[in-house]
DNA sequence: TTACTATATGACTATATACTCACATAGTAA
DNA sequence: TTACTATGTGAGTATATAGTCATATAGTAA
C-alpha cells in the first residue's frame, strides 16, 4: 500500500495537473507560453467572459502554474513554470498515436 | 479569438491532462512506469476498492494513457505513453518551487 | 468629489466526477 | 454442470467544478 508520504505527493501532484485540466486553461497557458499578458488582452484571445477568464487564472495562480503583477489597472499574468509547456509535448504526442491509430481502423474497414 | 481548430485541439489536450489529474491515477501510473501489472497487483497497492480502480484505469484506457491484455482472468495494463513521465519531472520542479517559496516565508517569520 | 476602466468575487444553477454497493460477466477448475 | 476468481458496470449519492449575472474593489482621470 502507498504511505502517507506518497499518497500526499501524489494529491499535490493531482492539484497540479486538475489546474491545467481544461480547455481554456490550456489556450491561456499556451497564449502566455512566449510573453507575459494582461487579463484584457488574454480576454480578447480567449474568451469574452472576463469573470470566467479571471476564475480559470486563479485557479492557475493558486495551484502555482501563473504569477501576475498589478500595473496600474491591468493585471499581468505570465507563465511561472514554463517546463508545463514540455507537458504539452508529450500530450502532443499522445494525440498524434491515436490519430495514427484511428487511421489504421479506418483504412481496415 | 481562438480558431475552431484550436479550440479542438485545446479540449482534446484537456481530456488526456483530466485523464492523469487524480491522486489514485497517478500513483497508478508511477506504479506502471517500470513494468505492466494486472489489476489484482495493482489494486493491492494503489487501493483496495477495486472496483474504483477498475474505473480509474477505465479513464486512462478512453484517454488512451493506458492500454491493457487479457491473461486468463487477469487483465494487465501498461503504460501506453511512457512520455506521461515526464510530466511528472515538471509537476515536481513545481511543487519544488512552491516549497522553496514557503520556506522563504517561513524564514521571514 | 464623480465617473470611468480593469479585474475579482459572491451567489446561484448546471453539469461532471468520484465513490460505494450490489450485481454481471468471463475465464478457470473440479 | 457448479463453484470459484478477477474484473467490470449500473445505479445511486455526494462532492467538485464550470459558467453566469450582478456586484464589489482598486486604480485612473476629470
């Protein structure tokens, strides 16, 4: 059986990867993936619901993927541990698998 | 705005980090990283409701984490993706950071 | 001060997910 | 056949998450 220890790191590993679990949560990650960007300009990028938007980016501060700093009125939210990117690499890869398997079902049909 | 297209592509990626975002999933897929096992040993060391483990490895199975062979009664799953170990290197370097920044403030007291 | 802009949050509803129990299925062995 | 073992699934409840609207807050500018 796991001990507590692991079971532990294993839940905060969970809250981790949840925070990132979500269609706009990833357009958001990958918008931010070259520069920091304003909650306005991640807006008009991703979605026009601006609370919903300001939601999914605590989400990320809280699970420690995004920092923000205040300028002014705007807030600026950029990426915190930009190795999430290389995440999306293996995801990536995961996708391309099944598109080649689809395409073997289908040429078999 | 997001193109359709990419917007796919963005939820398609949600659904695999959704299929790897629960504490029992990854200790299921740390227990898999070296080696197959069947359901029975995994059970026996994740958790012993079985048939909550039947359905976590069922997610991994839709989202194409895992793949799995029959073998007599047992049903042996193996990572189909190894690269989703990876991910892990990075979800540590975060949780790494996070822990550092504690400390800080810890100090700070 | 008032009016304005950018962002965040409370409260609510809708939906998705996890867990549990009982039962079903499929293979094994007598 | 019956009894057994390993695994999966239906149905229910409990909980978590997402999205929306209205409102609050904080900074700016007149």
């Amino acid at each position: 059986m796991l001990t507590r220890k692991r079971q532990l790191l294993f839940k905060k590993q969970a809250e981790i990867a949840k925070a990132i679990a979500h269609p706009l949560r990833i357009a958001i990650v990958d918008f931010l993936k070259d520069d920091e960007q304003c909650v306005c300009d991640i807006a008009v990028h991703i979605s026009p619901e601006r609370s919903n938007v300001s939601r999914h980016l605590s989400v990320m501060v809280s699970a420690g993927i995004l920092e923000y700093r205040k300028e002014g009125l705007k807030v600026i939210y950029k990426l915190k541990t930009p190795c999430i990117l290389e995440f999306f690499s293996c995801i990536t890869a995961v996708l391309k698998q099944q598109a080649k398997e689809n395409e073997k079902l289908l040429s078999a049909l």
